[in-house]
C-alpha cells in the first residue's frame, strides 16, 4: 500500500486531472444519451397505441424505472470524482447520439428504436468500462459492466418480442 502510495500521488480518490477527466467525459456522454432515452421511453410507455398496448406500456414502464436509479447513479459518480454531470435538457440533446422520435409509430417500430438505443448505450457504458479499466477505476468498471449486462438482457426481451433473430 505504501509503495502504491509513493508511485502514485493521491489526488481525487487517487487519480489525477487527466484520468479523473477521461472518466468523467465518458460517464457524462452516458448520462446525456440515457437521459433521451428515459424520455424515449416515457413517449412510447404514454403513446402507444393497438393491440400491442400492454406489452409495450408495461416494458417501457419497467425500463424508465430502472433508468431512474442508473442515471441517478452515473451522475452521483461524476460527483464521486468532485466535477458536475451534465444537468441541462438542451446540453443532453446536444450531446446524445440517441435522438428523440414522434410520438405516432407503432409498437413494432418503437420496438425497433429502442433495441437500436439500447447497442447504442452498451456501446458507450464499454467505451466507460474500458477507460475506467485502463485508469485503475474498478469502482466505475464495476457500475458499467452491470449497466452493460441490463442493457443487454433488455436488448434480448425486445428482440425476442420482435421475433426477428438479428437486429
Ligand atoms: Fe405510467
């Protein structure tokens, strides 16, 4: 312990400005695109409409929620790492890769876009694992490979739903 201390200097929990910063913009470009994808979900789980009503309003439902305690958790551990999440609606838009839809599509095609938000949010929680692996961050690693695993088991549910066997 006291040669890792010597070796490396504490500053923030250990890590310096730079990897403090390579984490943080990762965790934050997570937060915006989750941010548009809970309102995502909110449009789909309020809008739909048919046959599907019930399936579609009862998955979103279940996501946005469990998106509620993940991106309150992204964003406390930017505040772990003493900087400022992102807390702007038009900052998220502007940062998200992951954009907003109308309200008026189908279940087979809200469907689609949500199967195709979710790769896009295990794309960036992998791209946040690794920097955080790479800086020593097992704290941050751990938070995104259980994320990554979520986004994963949400992707399959929707696939199945969607009876395609790629998408
Ligand atoms: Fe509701």
């Amino acid at each position: 312990m006291e040669t890792l201390l010597k070796e490396k200097p504490f500053k923030k929990l250990g890590f310096d400005h730079l990897e403090t910063v390579e984490i943080v913009n990762k965790l934050d470009t997570l937060l915006a695109n989750y941010q548009v994808f809970f309102h995502k979900l909110q449009n789909y789980h309020w809008n739909v409409v048919g046959s599907d009503f019930y399936d579609i309003h009862d998955i979103t439902q279940e996501m946005y929620e469990n998106g509620l305690t993940n991106i309150d958790e992204i964003a406390e551990r930017i505040r772990v790492f003493g900087k400022t999440p992102t807390y702007k609606l038009s900052e998220y838009l502007n940062k998200s890769e992951i954009v907003e839809t109308t309200h008026e599509l189908s279940a087979e095609y809200m469907v689609k876009e949500l199967i195709k938000d979710l790769s896009t949010l295990a794309s960036f929680a992998l791209e946040t694992s690794e920097i955080a692996t790479e800086n020593g961050d097992i704290g941050t690693t751990h938070m995104m490979n259980n994320l990554i695993v979520s986004f994963e088991t949400n992707h399959w549910k929707l696939t199945a739903w969607s009876n395609k066997k790629y998408v």
